[in-house]
C-alpha cells in the first residue's frame, strides 16, 4: 500500500484539529553554550546529541528554518507536525497547503512560514553578537534576522549566572575602539564588553532587537520571537572563560571577507548601537489587550512594536483562568507554547508538562491556521486550581493594532 502524500496528510489533520495542527518538541543544541536546565527537557538528555554537537538549550516553535548548526542534520530546528502516528514537518506542510495555512497574503509575499520562535535557556550569558540585515547576507543565499525577548516567569524560578544583557555600545565609542577589540582575539577577552552596557532582566518583561544591534543575551530563559533565519557574528572572544573560536565571528561573511576588519566593522549599525536612549527605544512590558479580568481571562500583548518601520514580529500572553472559557478571533496564523496550566484549544488538549524525555511527545504546542484564528478559538482551563497560560507568536504585519514601544508607560 503506498504512503499518503503530505498534502493528503496535512489536509487530514487539519480537518480533524479544525484548523490546529499538534507539533512535537523540536530541541536545538549549541556547541559554544551550556544550558541553562529550564527547558523541562530530562537532565540526562541534555546532551542527547552527543557532547561533540553540544548541549541542548533551545526549543524551537512552529519552525520551518533549518538550525545552522555545525555537523547537524539536515532538519534540525524543523518542527514536526505529528498525526495518527505519522510526522511529517511543518515546513513540508505550508509548501503542500500554502495560504491553508498561513494565509494568501504571507504565502503570497514569503512562500513560506517567515518567522519562528524558541526558548533559549543559558547556565551564563551568550556572546556579544548581532545578526546581519538582509541585504548583507542576500549574496549568501540567507535572510537577516530581527528579534525579540520575552522573560515567562513561569520557566524563570532561577536566574542563573547572569541575568543581565549588554545592549549596543556606550556613546563615543569609535571603529577604532571595536577594531582594537578584534586585533585583540586570540589574546583572552578582547574586551568588547568594556564598550557596552548591562541591563538588568526582569521576568515578565522584554525588548525588541532589530539586524545588526550588538547584544550580550543574559542566562534568564527567554521566548524568542524572531525572523526565520539563523544567520549571526560574535564579536566576543571569550566568555566565562571559554573561547569563541574566530569562525563564529565570520560564520555568514563572505569567503574573501573573513577576515576584512572593514568590512566587518561595517556590519554594525552605529547610530543604533550608539543611540544614547537605547532602553527606552526597544524595552517592552506587557500591554493587556482589553479590561477582560472580570471575564476570566487577561490577553496581553508582550512583543510589538516596530523594526525600520515594519511590525515585523508581535506576540501575546494568555491567561485563562480556573474552569474559564474565551474565544478568541486573531488576524493570522500563530504558533503556540503552555507555559503553565492544562485545558483544551479548539478540539485539541493542552497541557504544560513537568518534565520531557528527548523523543517524548508532549501535548503542550499547537499550530493555529490562519482561517482557524479568523474564525475564533476556543481556549478552556480544565484546572479547578491553576491558570492556564500561554504565549503565541505572529507572522509580519499580521496586527496593526499592536501597540508601539514605549506605549507602556502611557
């Protein structure tokens, strides 16, 4: 008997999920980091990949983007759709469904799911780094990468090493200054972070990172909204002690451009590196959506704002509270995490689990379709007790109603 095709597949579990498609757990790891043990993932199976490919500190949601990882295989970071004991990835799906899916604008414009997220968990802060603009990786084939943070205090019970980050760099800082910094790489610290500023991390908060900002990610856990696409270069040479090898500086550069100072000096963004009021430009605290508490339930929204002009990336936070039940319309597709609590959405169970075993399916993430969040989903907390909450995020330019940064202190 033949196999049925993934167009059959996706068809077939979108019917039965009403528009929701069930993902497996999608676990990433990184060879240059060590995780920070938050992600729920079983301490043995922290580094089920093998010590060579490095320990396990990402998940990634509803992701089409392949992980640019060193030695990986060729889906790793993909997420895979799971029905009636057949799996098949998400990315495979949106090219067999399309605007089913997604929707005809986004599948119109991208051919693709363009965004994804994660959560990444850090025993100690990330190097200073940015992540290229588009156009500065588009003869490599790649996209850049905008971003976004959001701290969920429910996985942030301990902050680790270093829950700060280093944002941008300190005013008067020069080429020159960041050049010396590079000439210094295989001496120990190149000092790039005596250029920067800390900022402490607080969970329930966030901030929005556009391409080609220097940034320092601090060991709190963090949800990560950001553009589908794993292009980056450090600009540290050591961190808690550890080298960062010369490779991940120039990772997404040019063959003859490897080792250009210029050029990579001209991968910063000065004026927003410099940008003297760079918290109150990109710092972001939860926004409710309406005055719903009374009604059992608080939508927030904890990432928006704009990146050159464009609400590239937004999500929300819901809270669903004991034996309450909401319906909620959005204007586009998302992908969905529990954070705390079981209940159901749509036809579909959902669940936060206490602990996951590598290759252990969980109940606990979804797919929404873009007709499914026009048409309105169900959420229901089945706890007598405990909150059901959860965090989805959107594709580009999907709510134009988001607030804008700083709109929290109004």
């Amino acid at each position: 008997m033949s196999q049925p095709s993934v167009e059959s597949l996706t068809r077939r579990a979108l019917d039965a999920g009403e528009g929701i498609l069930r993902l497996a757990p999608n676990w990433v790891p990184r060879s240059f980091l060590q995780p920070g043990g938050r992600l729920k993932l079983h301490p043995r199976d922290l580094y089920a990949l093998g010590t060579h490919r490095g320990g396990i500190d990402e998940r990634w949601f509803g992701s089409t983007t392949p992980a640019a990882n060193e030695g990986a295989p060729p889906d790793e970071g993909l997420s895979y759709v799971v029905f009636e004991g057949d799996r098949w990835t998400l990315r495979d799906a949106v090219e067999a469904r399309g605007a089913e899916i997604i929707g005809t604008r986004l599948w119109d414009q991208y051919r693709r799911w363009p965004v994804y997220s994660k959560f990444f968990d850090n025993m100690g802060p990330i190097p200073h780094h940015l992540h290229q603009s588009s156009d500065q990786v588009a003869a490599l084939g790649l996209e850049g990468k905008p971003e976004s943070y959001y701290f969920p205090p429910q996985l942030n019970y301990v902050g680790n090493h270093f829950p700060y980050t280093f944002f941008g760099l300190e005013p008067g800082t020069t080429a020159s200054d960041v050049r010396q910094c590079l000439e210094r790489w295989n001496e120990g610290d190149n000092g790039i972070l005596d250029l920067s500023k800390a900022y402490r991390l607080k969970p329930g908060t966030g901030w929005l990172v556009g391409p080609r900002l220097l940034h320092a990610p601090g060991s709190l856990l963090t949800y990560e909204p950001q553009w589908g696409s794993d292009v980056f270069a450090m600009y540290q040479s050591l961190v808690e002690g550890r080298a960062v090898p010369w490779e991940l500086l120039a990772k997404d550069v040019p063959a003859d451009k490897k080792h250009d100072f210029d050029y990579l000096l001209a991968l910063i963004d000065w004026e927003g590196n410099l940008d003297p009021s760079f918290k109150d430009n990109h710092y972001l605290e939860p926004i409710p959506v309406a005055d719903t508490a009374s009604e059992g339930y608080v939508d927030r929204w904890v990432v928006y704002g704009r990146i050159g002009g464009q609400r590239l990336l937004s999500a929300r936070e819901l809270t669903v509270e004991p034996g309450a039940k909401v319906t909620l319309k959005d204007n586009g597709a998302y992908g969905l995490i529990v954070v705390q609590g079981r209940g159901r959405i749509g036809k579909l169970t959902l669940e936060c689990p206490a602990m996951i075993r590598f290759g252990q399916m969980t109940e606990d993430e979804v797919f929404v379709s873009e007709p499914a969040a026009k048409a309105g989903v169900t959420f229901e907390n089945s706890s007598a007790h405990e909150p059901l909450v959860t965090l989805r995020y959107f594709g580009p330019e999907v709510n134009p109603d988001a607030p804008e940064v700083g709109d929290h202190k109004r």
